[in-house]
C-alpha cells in the first residue's frame, strides 16, 4: 500500500446481521476509514467482490473515491450474500494496488443498539450495545438488521440519514428517548421534527416513539424486555419448510413470463435442410465452376444465419424487456420502500445500464454457474451495469426508496366485535383509484388472524366472518413453490398466471411468516388497535427502470401499509 491506507475494516457488527437470515436479501452494511497517508491524492474504484466464488458468482460492488493527500473519509459498502456466504475481499486501484480480505458476515436477528459517538465519556458506563452514529446508511433500504435504537440527543446528520432514520421509524423501527444531561427530552428539526412527540408512546407510520424515564447509564437489554420491548427478535427454523433459496425460484418463475414461443419444429426443419445443402448438396455439385460454389456456400450461410435469428427473434417478440415481482412497504406521500426481483432479457447482445429514478439504490446479481460480467456501482447515481450476449436474460436484485401514486388508503368504517383481540366485526377502506384499478388481491391482517378484502365501489370492504389464523390462511394454497424448485412447466400465460398468484409468498416473506421458508425471524403482534394491510396488484409505472432498450413487461407488487384505528 504505497498512497492508501485503510484504518479500519469492518466497525461495530450489531448492524452487519440480517434480518431473515438466509431467506431474503437483506443489505449487509460494510463501514471502513480509508486514510491517505501518501504524498499524492487518490482518484480510483474500491471494488467489493466475492474471494471464493465457486459456482456462484456476484457482480463486484464498485465505489468511487477521491482522496486528497493526508485526507481521511470513512466509507461504506452495501452488498448481499443471498442465502450463500462467501468470503469476500477488498481492493483499489492504484499504481501497485492493494487487497483487504474479511472474514464472512454471519446470520443473526435485528439489532436493538444506542446511537452515539462511541468514543464519548459519557459512554463510559453505557450497558448497552453502541453503534456509532455517524455511520447510520443513508437510506432506509440498509436498516432492515436494525430492530430499535436508544437516543438521549438529536444526532448530528446531513438531510439523507435524517430522511432514512425517519422512514426506518415509519416502516416499523422503535425510538426509545432518554431525557439528555439537562434533564429534558431531546428536540429534533427538520425531517425528524415527527420525532417531537408530546405523549409517552407515539406511533409514527408502522413504527414507535417512546419517551423512557430512565438514565444513559441504567437502560440496558433485560430492562427493555422488562418493560415489554423485546430488545431483538429470535430465529425460528421450519423443518417442513420447502423453501430455502427464494431468489432461485422467484427468478425461475420470471424466467417462464420471458420463455421464447419459437417454433422448434421450423428450427429443426431448418437445421435439417442447411446440413443438407452444406453437406450432401454441395458435395454432389462439387465438380462445378468452384466459383459459384464458393458464392454459392457463403450465400447459404448467410441467408440461413439471417433466417435463424429471425426466426429466434419472432420467437421473442422482437423486444427487449424485462419483468419483475416487489414488496413495496408503504412510507407515506407517495414513497414507498422497494425489494424488488428483475429478470431482463435481451435480443442484442451489447453493455447495458439498469438503474431506476432518484438515486441511491442497491443492486445484487448472483448467477448460478456463471460469473455474472457487469458491476454493481454505488452512490448517488448508482446503477448496474451488464454485459448481456445475444438472446440472453440477465436477472438481478434491486432495493431502494421509489416514488408512485400513493395507496391513498382512508379509514372509513371500523368496527370492532365484543372482543377487540378477536378481530373487527366490519372494515371498510377507500383506496386510490389508481391503485383500486390495478388489485389483484387484498389482504388484511388484524391480530392473529387474516381476512379477505372484497373490492366496493371506491375502495374495499373487510369480508366479515371470513378470518383465519395464519396456520389456515398459508397452508390453504402453497402451490407456487411447486413449480419453483423443480422447473416452470406451460407456456408464457400459464408462467404470467403463476406470478399473478404469489401474493400468499410474499404476505408470508413481509410478515416474517415461517410456513413456507426453512428459517425466519419472529415478528411482534401487532396490537388491537392496529392492522396490516396487504395489497397485491400490478406494478405502477413508478416502479419501472429508467431505460429506452428495456420495455416493462409483466411486473407485480405486494403494497404494504400498517393501519391504525382512529
């Protein structure tokens, strides 16, 4: 290392474990302080790849840095493992290079952690784990390994953390405030002025403030689960659990809405009389002009290497397109937090760019048996980029914050039965027409039990006495993992058919639900007066990358909103 030097690898790992380990994809979040102790400044890539990637293989993750002489800057790195867990490396480039390997981050349940400076006095006699605050990712699609955090002050953020922590506490995250050293409650401005709560517990969106009477030095795990807050969630294992690589299956099923309707028996009539021609027929006139011979073999060439590519491209339909599954949990005015599945295939063989609209999106592509050619870049402008050959498809992961017409989900009538835990005797929702248009199914859960949604004239209504316990709801219809693990079967509508009802898979996935998956992470109850709901429909345009050589094929998207009764 001749004009770098990396201080520090990996920092604090409480927020390195992953929310439903081995199941979904989750972003592992690297944190590292590069110094540049060298005479000259760096402007290079720090690349992130996988060290030992045998038979499966990510695109690197790429991040640009520049680094004036005598300069620091701390980085971080926002990648996935999938259900594997290779080691993975970390290199620049430079005159001579250089290579950090790191051990492989581990599966674990969501972190409940104090977000301060570590290295303040006053967390001398702190009992709880510390994550250094400054280091908090600047977009909520990096928090999901975080289950609550403890805070005595307002942090000192640039407006991107300030939005991500925000949208963390409307997805679901618990605040726990602590009165600061002059006694009073901490105040917050600008995107975290909702943090100003005047009751002791506040519900934000899915998530929950809580003013806590107790000191830095006396709050701790056991007396957070004393009070009725479990400081993490806990794994749960399923045995009969079928599935145990959902990116596999769920791009096995996109790969079906994208399967060439190509006449085979015109193909091999075709390969059939082009050997012919090349082989006996031109060895019969073998004793011709060698002229027209030799015309007359490169014509045949070309006009069979035309015929077959348009015979494979009408197989296609002559377009390039891609097609896609999401959960889209719903954090208000339009924005929406994306875990979304591509699959995209091309007709021409060529370096393509995916990226979708407002930045600072994450990206992953494992391959099954092949390196995947291309580069995951992140930053504001991140994007993947692709070397996709000739009639080929190339699926990938994407995550991140994206903007669409709002669920516009009003409460218009709730009403409880005798018993507030068993469930509500009657529920109506008006919805956006937008959305109402597009739904394929809804959903609704309210305590322990799951009820269907019946579409009315502007929006939907609770199907009263229609509850089941989730035991009942998931074990009614799992079909769709029996395509997935073994192979698609019909042709391209029965494939789009089979898309079109995943939304119990997703439910399942959203919900951390185990009936499907072999391992998953407990989620808490909600309370009486709150439901979950469950909308799954066709993707809105929002959601579709920006691209002028994709077109958006079949997309679909599992909407999910918490509701609280009024």
């Amino acid at each position: 290392m001749r004009d770098i030097h990396f201080h520090a690898q990996l920092t604090q790992t409480s927020l390195l474990t992953k929310h439903r380990p081995r199941i979904n994809r989750t972003p592992v979040i690297l944190s590292f302080e590069v110094r540049n102790i060298g005479g000259r400044a760096f402007d290079g890539d720090l690349t992130l790849e996988e060290a030992l990637g045998v038979g499966r293989s990510q695109a690197p993750y790429v991040r640009h840095l520049f680094l004036a002489p005598g300069t620091s800057q701390w980085v971080q790195f926002y990648f996935y493992t999938g259900i594997y867990t290779p080691e993975w490396r970390l290199s620049w480039t430079e005159e001579k290079g250089g290579v950090i390997p790191f051990e492989r981050p581990d599966s674990g349940v969501p972190a409940t952690v104090m977000l301060a400076d570590p290295e303040s006095p006053a967390m001398r006699n702190v009992r709880m784990p510390v994550f250094p605050e400054t280091l908090f990712p600047t977009t909520v699609s990096a928090t999901d390994a975080l289950h609550a955090v403890v805070l005595d002050h307002s942090p000192r953020w640039d407006p991107p953390r300030r939005q991500a922590f925000l949208d963390w506490v409307k997805r679901g995250g618990t605040v726990h405030l602590l009165p600061g050293l002059n006694g009073d409650m901490p105040q917050f401005t600008e995107e975290l002025a909702p943090l100003n709560v005047t009751a002791d517990r506040t519900t934000i969106g899915a998530g929950l403030v809580v003013k806590q009477k107790i000191s830095l030095s006396e709050i701790n795990p056991n007396w957070l689960e004393k009070a009725g807050f479990s400081p993490t969630a806990a794994t749960k294992n399923n045995d009969n659990g079928n599935i145990t690589d959902l990116d596999a299956m769920l791009f096995r099923k996109l790969s079906g809405a994208t399967k060439p309707s190509i006449a085979w028996w015109l193909i091999y009539l075709l390969t059939i009389a082009y050997v012919l021609l090349i082989g006996p027929a031109f060895y019969l006139l073998r004793k011709r002009d060698y002229r027209l011979l030799l015309a007359g073999f490169v014509a045949t060439v070309v006009l069979f290497a035309w015929i077959f590519t348009v015979v494979g491209r009408r197989g296609y339909g002559e377009k390039q397109i891609y097609h896609s599954l999401a959960i889209a949990h719903s954090l208000g005015g339009g924005r929406y937090d994306v875990s979304e599945w591509i699959h995209a295939f091309a007709t021409t063989g060529d370096n393509y760019r995916f990226e979708h609209a407002g930045g600072s999106q994450l990206y992953a592509a494992l391959s099954e048996g092949e390196t995947v050619r291309g580069a995951v870049v992140l930053g504001k402008e991140s994007h993947f980029d692709a070397d996709m050959p000739l009639f080929s498809s190339r699926p990938f992961h994407h995550r991140g914050v994206l903007n669409a017409d709002d669920l516009g989900v009003e409460i218009q009538e709730w009403k409880l039965g005798p018993n507030a835990a068993q469930g509500p005797r009657y529920l109506k929702l008006k919805l956006n027409p937008a959305i109402a248009s597009k739904v394929i199914q809804a959903r609704i859960q309210h305590g322990e039990q799951y009820y269907n949604l019946v579409p009315v004239a502007d929006g939907l209504e609770i199907n009263p006495g229609a509850g089941q316990t989730a035991q009942s709801f998931f074990g009614e219809n799992n079909n769709f993992y029996d395509y997935g693990i073994y192979g698609e079967g019909g042709d391209k509508a029965a494939a789009i058919e089979r898309l079109r009802g995943l939304d119990k898979l997703f439910i399942a996935l959203a919900n951390n639900e185990p009936f499907y998956f072999r391992k998953s992470v407990t989620s808490t109850p909600l309370p009486p007066d709150r439901a979950r709901l469950f909308i799954y429909a066709s993707a809105p345009a929002g959601f579709s990358m920006k691209s002028d050589k994709f077109q958006s094929g079949e997309s679909f998207v599992l909407y999910v909103q918490d509701l609280t009764k009024p």
